[in-house]
C-alpha cells in the first residue's frame, strides 16, 4: 500500500483485513492512493502496482461514463453506489460494486471506496433471469400449442409434430397411432430419406411388449440407443426390417406415449443425433404436449365418426325424400294434413323433411325430383342463379299446397356461394312457414339486385301474426332464418299483423375490398 503510514492505526488494521477490496483514491486526479490487499488481488496486481493507477485503466470503457459525476457525488457528502464491470491485468471482464464516501486524507478530501466482487452473483441472477426467461417461452408457447391443437378439428398429424419442434429440437420424429397391436405412423419429421420411406408399421409382439413400451404411461429416455441398456436393446429389435430407417443417424431417443383415461391411443418418437441430449425436463415438456395431441386425436376421430354419420342421415334422408316423392301421389291430402301437426308437436325438424317429401302432390311432382335433385348435387345451389333457384322452390311449394307463389326477378348479378345458400334457405323455411302456419291464398317473391348487393322479399296474404319479441308458438323457424341471414352480414326484418298476412324481407350488400 502506498503512503498508509499516514492512516490512523485503527482504520489501518480495518482496511488490511477487510476481505472487500477498499481504495482511496484523489477526487482530482481519479487516481488510487491507498489500497489493501484484497482489492489489488481482485484486479490481479500487487499493491504497490496497483496503487498509482486511475479509475479509468480499471474500469471497462462500458462503466466508465457511470463515473462521470463521482467527484460530485463524493464532494456533496452523498453515498456513491453503483455496480460496474471492472478489468483485470489479464484482460478479464468482472462485476463490481461500489460504496465510496467522502474521506479525510493527507488533509484533503478524498473519496474512500468498498470494492465487492459480486461477478458469481450476477452470474446467478443472469443464469435465474434466463432460466425464468426460457419458462415463460415454454408456458407461453405450450399455452400457443394447446390453443392450436385445440382449434383443430380435422386431423392433422404433421401439424402436431411442427408444435411438439417448437419446445423440443429433434432430428427426427414420428407420430404413432396404435390399431389393435399395430403402431402406425401418422406423420414423420427428418430427413427426406425418412419421410420418404414412411409410412411405417411396428408390430407389437404380445402384450408384453405393449406393457413395455408404454411403461405405465411414463416417456422412455435412452440416452445411447446403440448401447447395452435395457430399453436400448428392447427399441432395436423393434424396430426392425423396414423401421431400421428409424435409427439411422441418431444416439439418442424418447418414447412418449400418447393416452386418453384409461386408453393407450399411439405415442410420439422422438430421436436426436447426440447422445444423452434429452433430459428429464424434455420429457415433462413432451408428455404435457403428448397428453395434449391425444386429445386431438380423439376430437379428430370424433368428428371423423360426426362426418360419417351425418353424411350418412343425409344419404338416408335424401333417398327417404326420393323413395317418397315417387309413392306419396298414393296418399290423400287428408291423411298428410292429419298426420303431419302430429309430428311438428313432436319433431319439427321430421316435420320440416316430410312436408318436402310430399312435394311430388300433382302438379309439382317434377319441381319436387328437381329439388330432391339439387339437393343431391350441392354445387347446384351454387352454380344456379338465385332466381331460378328461387323459382324451384316456388313450383314446389306450389305443387304440394296448392297455394300460388308468384316469383319476379329484377336485375341480375353473381353472390358469393355462401350467401346464395343462405338466402336459397331462409326463402324455403319462409315458405315451409307459409305453408304450416299461415293460411294463405298467395305468396308473392322478390329478388331485386342491385350495385350493393340484393333484396329479398316474401309475401304472403295468410293470417299473420301478433309481433312480439318472442317468435310466436311453433314459429321456431324464424330463429333459424335470422341465424342464417347473421352469418352472412345480411339484415333480416320479418314483418306481421293478424289478418294482414307477412312479409319476410332480407337485405344483403356487398362487403368493399380494401
């Protein structure tokens, strides 16, 4: 120490043990006077190299302009603190932290400073903060990932595999689905010559061989897949013959099982180039997507098993109309108009699909088959100009209620597909309702097109009804008509006073491009 003579023996004693490092140093010059030992260590000099030298040659460039006002803060009497990255004689990047006051020293004021090396501290709070860092992208992501997969409805394997990428790098992954004591492959991730050579078949030998692999529902980790470890052994001879693909140019390798309560519904493969790469925290991160993705098969499967049966009622429902139209000229008007306000009690929607059976009454059997027929073939409702569609429907609505349906088209011009649809129905169930409810001598429609869009308009002469904010009883296809004109942007406005018949009026205008 330099000139340490010339401190009182008590502080002498302080500033020689402390295990800090302490320095004086000149508020004019920035240069240490005093130092101990502990602070000369800490920048790798001796004492007396130390001593001499400015603040600047020790501070790094990057903390310098935080010394700016230190002279300042010292004169004024203030406590200076501040963390700072120092250099050593070795180059060496550390973390300081600073507590300097004003200090009395060979009869001039002076500034005495504590030096503490806090750099294992810093590193800890860098290491915690990007830790913490790193969980809340993998909430936030898992939060992302359960937001898609729950979105998704259809199937879609190669999806599930990008999500599960997004927490876990791998070099190569496969979705399996299990069918009786079959793995399937759904979707492969890797190399072109992987994915090339799926689809891939794992035959499960026995029940065994099952029991191993889902392991009570827990992931599998082999850390050297070319080892002598049990499970090592075990996925070698597993995948065999044309699955051998599956452990080409990989060490290491995770199985995670895929399960809904009580059934085991596939797993993922997951196989990385180094050895030992996935840790415990991999396979929680996996199991909570796996446990995710099950779901999604399930909902997928689901609403494969909803598709197939609806497709499959309205095959049946269609040939049901079909079969009818042909034989329903065999029955009166009377037994239909007795039988038919026992089935809307019952089941409105039967109620609805019979009375477009009957369709096939005298004249209106031929705009019966050609409804049943556009019915068969969507794209008809598509294709067709609304008018002629609207017209369809009139000669049907006619033909079984012996109600005239006058239909005007003014103008013409092409709607978007859905839109056509949804006016083509609100129209028939304004008409079903026509003929159900109202009574009517006379039904008037018309279509107006416009720069805008179109107008739609159904009359009828029937009885009408008292207007209340709740749809009169038995009226429930009113609902219907207003949830369909909501979906497609179009302003439904139905119109009714008893004795004075209905008017059902849509407007629907076209949405501009920006």
């Amino acid at each position: 120490m330099s000139a340490i003579s010339d401190i009182d023996q008590p502080y002498l004693e302080i500033i020689k043990t402390a295990s800090d490092g302490v320095v004086i140093t000149d508020l004019k010059t920035s240069r240490v006077l005093v130092t101990n030992p502990a602070a000369a260590e800490m920048h790798g000099y001796t004492p007396d190299d130390f001593c001499g030298k400015q603040i600047r040659e020790f501070i790094h460039a990057k903390s310098r302009p935080y010394f700016a006002d230190y002279p300042q803060v010292i004169q004024r009497g203030d406590l200076f603190e501040m963390l700072a990255q120092h250099i050593r004689e070795d180059q060496s990047i550390f973390d300081v932290e600073w507590r300097a006051v004003a200090f009395k020293y060979l009869g001039r004021t002076c500034a005495l400073a504590l030096l503490r090396d806090v750099s294992k501290r810093i590193t800890a709070e860098h290491q915690l903060q990007r830790r913490v860092g790193l969980r809340v992208h993998e909430q936030s992501t898992l939060l992302e990932i359960s937001q898609t997969l729950a979105s998704t409805l259809e199937l879609q394997p190669q999806l599930i595999l990008d999500q599960l990428g997004m927490l876990i790098k791998y070099t190569h992954a496969v979705l399996f689905t299990l069918e009786d004591t079959t793995l399937v492959a759904l979707a492969v991730r890797g190399s072109d010559r992987l994915e090339s050579s799926a689809p891939f078949r794992v035959h499960l030998n026995g029940k065994n061989t099952l029991e191993t692999l889902f392991n009570g529902r827990q992931p599998i980790r082999i850390a050297d897949l070319w080892g002598t470890e049990i499970s090592a052994i075990f996925l070698r001879k597993l995948l065999k013959n044309d699955c051998t693909t599956l452990l080409e140019g990989v060490l290491s390798w995770m199985w995670v099982p895929l399960a809904v309560k009580n059934r085991i519904i596939g797993g993922f493969g997951i196989a990385h180039k180094n050895r030992n790469y996935f840790t415990r925290h991999h396979a929680d991160l996996a199991m909570t997507i796996a446990n995710q993705a099950a779901v999604t098969l399930v909902n997928a499967e689901l609403y494969e098993h909803a598709q197939a049966l609806a497709a499959s009622q309205e095959r049946q429902r269609l040939a049901q109309n079909l079969h009818d139209a042909v034989n329903q000229s065999l029955f009166s008007a009377g037994l239909i108009a007795e039988v038919l306000p026992r089935l809307w009690e019952r089941e409105p929607e039967a109620a609805r699909r019979s009375l477009e059976d009957l369709r096939h009454l005298t004249r209106g059997a031929m705009a019966e088959m050609r409804a049943l027929l556009a019915e068969l073939r969507p794209t008809t409702l598509t294709d067709t100009e609304l008018g002629e569609l609207l017209r369809l429907l009139a000669n049907a609505f006619t033909g079984r209620t012996n109600i005239p349906a006058d239909v005007v088209v003014d103008g013409e011009g092409d709607l978007p597909a859905d839109t056509q649809v949804a006016l083509y129905r609100i129209c028939q169930e304004a008409l079903n309702n026509t003929a159900k409810h109202a009574r009517a001598g006379k039904v008037e429609i018309n279509l107006q097109h416009t720069p805008k869009g179109v107008a739609l308009l159904i009359h009828d002469n029937g009885c009408g009804f008292m207007q209340t904010k709740m749809a009169p009883s038995g009226h429930y296809g009113l609902g219907m008509m207003q949830e369909r004109a909501k979906t497609i942007g179009a302003k439904l406005m139905i119109t009714s006073q008893p004795g004075k018949g209905t008017d059902v009026i849509i407007h629907w205008e076209k949405q501009e491009v920006l």
